[in-house]
C-alpha cells in the first residue's frame, strides 16, 4: 500500500498552482496498481480529494504561511507509525517545488523506503556502527522522515507566496491596462459629445443670422 503526503494551499488567488499539483496527484494515483491513501495537507487538496471520494487518512489544514517543525510533526508521527508497523510500504510526497519566483513545479519524491545514493565503487567501504546499525537507522529514520516532511511544506509555502504574487502583480498590471483603455474612450467619448454640442450650437446661430 502507498501512502502519499498531499501538500497544497490553503487559500487561491496564486494562479494555477494549486490546479497544477492536484493533476500531478491524480495523474500520480491513476498510473498506481495498489491501492493509495492520502495525507492531505492544505485546504484546496482536501477540497479535490474529496470530490473524487479519495482514501483520505488524515488531513491538516491551517498550518499558516510559518508553520515550525513542531506544527509538522504530527504529520511525520502518522507516515513513521504507519510504516514501522507495515499498514504501508511506501510514502511520497507531491508538493510544489520553489524554483524561481516565476517558475514552481509540482514534483512527486518517494522518501520511504530510503532509496540509496550511488556510491562509486572506490568510497564504497564497510563501516562499524556503534551502536548497532539498527539503532542508529531506528534513531535517524525519524529524523529524516521529519525533515523531509518538513522541507517539502516550506518549499510549499515559498511556492505558493510567489505564485500569489505574480498572480496579483499580473492582476494589477490587467487592472491598469484596463483602467487606461477605459479613460481613453471616455476622453474620446467626451470629445465627441464636446464636439456636437458645439456644431449644434453654431449650426442654430447660423439659421437665426
């Protein structure tokens, strides 16, 4: 079973960002062959999950735009449960990943099990763990779960703050362009009407001369 950490705004007016992360999610639970339950962080995520009557295990809204690692750890206890005790076998996470204040790009990262880095062969050396290797992961595996979690809501929340203000700076810049154009045709409005009052005017002194 896969479980997947969900993570989306609470609010819109931050353009398609929010659209874009929940097609990332569908289009990630429909190429699965196993069933999936979902972690859902932010309101619009809740929101869409729940139209298509998704497996939802738990949800955490109103995190606020700083939440601290304490606000998140609730979220990390239920995927680190879940796991040790076998309900599910893998976790990922699909968030908006911050790349430019112009560009944010939904990802999907599998953080469980911890998939190992490619290590050449030369550094590739047997260490001794003291404690035992077992401890040490059992200790650490926490840590790194927390983290992982953690980051991907912080990367979240920067993507969704710049999303925001393009969406508004773009809004505004419409606004403006807008309010330009419609001077204009009031002025050339206002000209035409300026002008038939006055031909009205000398064409009725010219018939009483």
């Amino acid at each position: 079973k896969i479980a997947v950490v969900h993570i989306t705004p609470d609010r819109g007016l931050c353009g398609g960002l929010h659209a874009s992360i929940n097609r990332r999610m569908a289009s990630f639970i429909l190429e699965q062959t196993v069933p999936v339950t979902l972690i859902i962080v932010g309101r619009k995520g809740l929101d869409f999950m729940r139209r298509y009557e998704r497996d939802i295990r738990a949800e955490f809204t109103q995190l606020g735009d700083r939440p601290g690692l304490l606000d998140t750890l609730p979220i990390s206890r239920i995927i680190i449960d879940d796991y040790t005790n076998g309900v599910i076998d893998l976790v990922y996470l699909v968030y908006a990943r911050f790349i430019s204040t112009m560009v944010q790009r939904p990802v999907v990262e599998q953080i469980l099990p911890v998939e190992p880095a490619a290590i050449p062969t030369a550094q590739n050396v047997d260490y001794i763990y003291e404690p035992g290797p077992h401890i040490v992961l059992g200790e650490l595996l926490p840590r790194f779960v927390e983290m992982q979690v953690y980051h991907a809501i912080l990367e979240s929340i920067a993507s969704e703050q710049s999303a925001r203000m393009v969406a508004m700076r773009n809004a505004t810049d419409n606004a403006n362009e807008l309010i330009s154009d419609l001077t204009l045709m009031y002025n050339k409005a206002r000209q035409e009407s300026i002008t038939k009052e006055l031909l009205d005017i000398t064409g009725g002194a010219a018939a009483l001369a």
